[in-house]
C-alpha cells in the first residue's frame, strides 16, 4: 500500500512539473513520440543576469517563433551564480544552455566535461573574431562557448554639473585630478564610488583605468609573459591613481555599497561614477543630462579603454536536448541570429559578431564609439591570473582598498600583488 501511494504521489508531481515547465511553449514545440503521444521540448538557459529577464524573455520568443522550440530564462542572483552553476551541474540538472563568464572563470567546466565541445559549430569560426573566441577556449584549443556581449568602462558624468563648474572633458589622467579638485572645491562630490561592496572598485575603477597605465593588450601580455614585473613602475603607478582619488569620493565612502553609489549620481549627487556598460539603464530616468567619457591616460601614454568580452553562451555536454540545444547556438552565429541578438539586448552590452550591428539607444551608442580611436583590452586579471591560490583577482582587490584606506602605500599593494602572484603563476 505505501507504494502504491508514493507511485501516485511522484506520478502527481511529475504530471505537475510538467504542467510548470510548459508555460510560454506553444503548440508548435511539441514533437511526436514513436508511440504517437506529444511532448513539449523545453529547453532552459541559465544566467547571472537577473536584471534583463524580460529582454532575454522576448529574444527568445524570437527563437521559438523561427524553430519552435521553448528556452526558458532562468537566472541565478549574480553573486550566487558560479556555486550554484556548479552545483547544478555536479547532481546532474544543470541548465540546457547557460551563460558562461569569459577566459578561466568558466573554462574549468569545460575540462570537467560540463560544457560541450562546439568547435565545429557552423559560422562560429567565421564570424567572430580570434579575440572573442579565445575568451571561451580549453586548454585543447576548441571552442565551448558562442560569444554574445561585451562591455565597456567607462566614467559616468553629469553634464549639468560640468557646465556649472566650466569643466571641460578631462583627456589625461592629471587633468581629471585637476577637474576634481575644481568640484569639490565648488561643494561637490566629484566621485559616486564607495568600497563596502569590494568588487566594484576593482572592477569599475581599477580595472578601468589600468589599460592606459600599462599599454594596454601588449602591455599586458608582457606581464603574463615574465617581461614584466608585476610590482614594476607603470603598475605603482596605477595603485597610485587609485590612492589619490580616494580623497574624491563620497564622505564615509568606506562603507558605500555599490546599490549606493548608483543612486549616488542617480540622484546628482555626484558629478561622476566609475562604471560600466551595463548600468546605463539605472540612470535613464534621471532628471539630469548625463553622459560617458572614458578613462583618460596619464600624459604621454596611449588612450586605450577597456572592452570587456563579458557573455558567452555554452550547452550542457549532458543535457537531455542536445540537438535543440546546439541548433539553438548555431543560430546564434548567424545574421540572423545575431541581428535578434543585438536587438534585444539589454543597453550597454554589445554584440561581438563580426558583422554591423544597430544600437538603437542614444546613450548606449555614445558609450560604444569611445572605442573609436582607443586601444582595447579586457579586463587585467581575467584571461590568466583568476583560478589561483591566492587568485590575482583577489590580491588587486584587496591592495586597491588598502590603498584608498591609507593602510598601504602603491608600492607596497604593488609589492603584495606580485608577492602573491609568484606563489603560483608561472609565465
């Protein structure tokens, strides 16, 4: 009898699961069973980007409409989503396809046979960059993911704000110093950021800046390939900038989340905010005109910004629909595909197909053609300083804080990254 009831119990749940993962399917995604029964192929996409569920929901639509087949958006809170990720994939009911973060963060689940090889994958080859393909490699050289967006940091101004002052758009590294000390000396705040959050300012500021202090690409190249010291002249003095736009935040910026410093200049409290890309949208209902302009280089050094390739998309090696699955990434990399793909992205994230894409916000379009006439480069860390122990993630984070506390000189945050680094990385 207790079987009997269990049986009837999980055959209820299994009935009502299936009832769940239905809703938004039409009737054109079911497929015929040998035995002549329906069933609705459902496929689900997990993300980290909890913000764009509605866009990412209407791009699939789009899919749906041209195959007929149901993805459904499932994002994860963005702090929670690696472990959880993981997790996921380690009990065997990971996502049919998933965001993947760029270069080593994601590449360790390649290796672990999570993701799929997709190497062969049609026009993947030929309509990405080299670049943006290298982001999402094995070790093997193949490819495991679809890129799909990049960012761009940038510095966030009020406009209204500058032409009170009579503040020009700084273009070296000294005259921005100069139009801050001008704003607080007029009762502003020049800076919005704050450091309770720790990742922000790594990210946003740091590692905004950093591309024009070290020469961009090649520079960084040098230091990943032991031609560099990571202590040397050229990172002091990015600690440096750091250490001396501290006194240019907010007052207790110590203690500032992120959340903060977004409603910060959001409400025009702050002339500026180191940021990226994607939080354009968080300011388009401010009462005040706002623009972007990018991170200036100290004089004598080449403009370069940092464009970071930020979303790829990759399929569950395991997953119950490979097929769908991997057809949907194919579309993914054609003209067709990508042109729904630049459509309804969310501002500020931009295609990285090899082809002409629309951007149809004005603000958004604004920050994308800073890159016209800058070197680019991503994000210092990413492509080989993040899977050790203690990761150069890590070790920037806490030496870029220690300096804008007082509690250590650039030198020796400088000193502490490379300390730290030698434990592990080998050129």
């Amino acid at each position: 009898m207790r079987k009997r009831v269990t049986a009837g119990i999980l055959s209820l749940l299994m009935i009502v699961s299936a009832g769940l993962v239905s809703i938004g399917c039409t009737k054109s995604t079911e497929t015929h069973t040998k035995k002549g029964s329906t069933e609705k192929v459902v496929l689900t996409l997990g993300s980290w980007r909890t913000d764009d569920s509605e866009a990412w929901k209407r791009l699939l639509a789009e899919y749906e409409k041209v195959s007929g087949v149901c993805i459904q958006f499932k994002p994860i809170n963005p702090t929670n989503y690696n472990a959880e990720l993981r997790s996921q994939l380690d009990n065997g009911i990971g996502p049919d396809l998933m965001f993947a973060r760029s270069y080593t963060a994601e590449e360790e689940l390649y290796e672990k046979g999570f993701f799929a090889d997709i190497n062969d994958l049609p026009y993947l080859q030929e309509n990405f960059s080299e670049s943006s393909r290298e982001a999402w490699r094995g070790a093997d050289g193949k490819s495991f993911a679809v890129p799909i967006a990049a960012v761009v940091q940038s510095i966030y101004y009020n406009k209204e704000i500058f032409a009170r002052v009579g503040l020009p758009i700084p273009t070296t590294w000294e005259d921005l110093l100069l139009a801050c000390k001008e704003l607080k000396d007029a009762g502003y705040t020049p800076f919005a950021n704050g450091l309770a959050d720790g990742w922000d300012i790594n990210e946003c500021f740091m590692m905004g800046l950093l591309p024009n202090f070290i020469g961009g690409e090649k520079g960084r190249h040098k230091y990943e390939n032991g031609l560099r010291p990571f202590n040397d002249s050229d990172m002091i003095a990015a600690f440096t900038a750091m250490k001396d736009i501290a006194p240019y935040c907010p007052e207790n910026f110590e203690s500032l989340t992120y959340a903060d410093s977004n409603m910060l200049f959001a409400t025009g409290k702050a002339a500026m905010y180191a940021d990226g890309s994607w939080t354009l949208d968080s300011f388009k209902e401010s009462s005040f005109e706002w623009g972007n302009f990018a991170f200036p280089p100290p004089a004598g050094k080449q403009p370069e910004i940092c464009f970071h390739v930020d979303v790829g998309i990759a399929m569950n090696a395991n997953g119950a629909h490979q097929k769908e699955a991997r057809d949907f990434l194919a579309w993914l990399c054609t003209t067709e595909g990508t042109a729904i793909v630049s459509k309804y992205l969310p501002s500020g994230f931009y295609s990285m197909f090899n082809g002409a894409h629309t951007i149809t916000s004005p603000q958004s379009a604004e920050i994308y053609a800073l890159l016209t006439g800058r070197g680019q480069d991503v994000r210092f860390v990413w492509p080989k300083l993040m899977n050790g122990t203690p990761s150069g993630y890590t070790l920037m984070n806490e030496g870029v804080i220690a300096v804008m506390k007082g509690k250590k000189t650039p030198q020796q945050a400088a000193d502490a990254f490379a300390k730290g680094l030698a434990q592990w990385y080998k050129p």
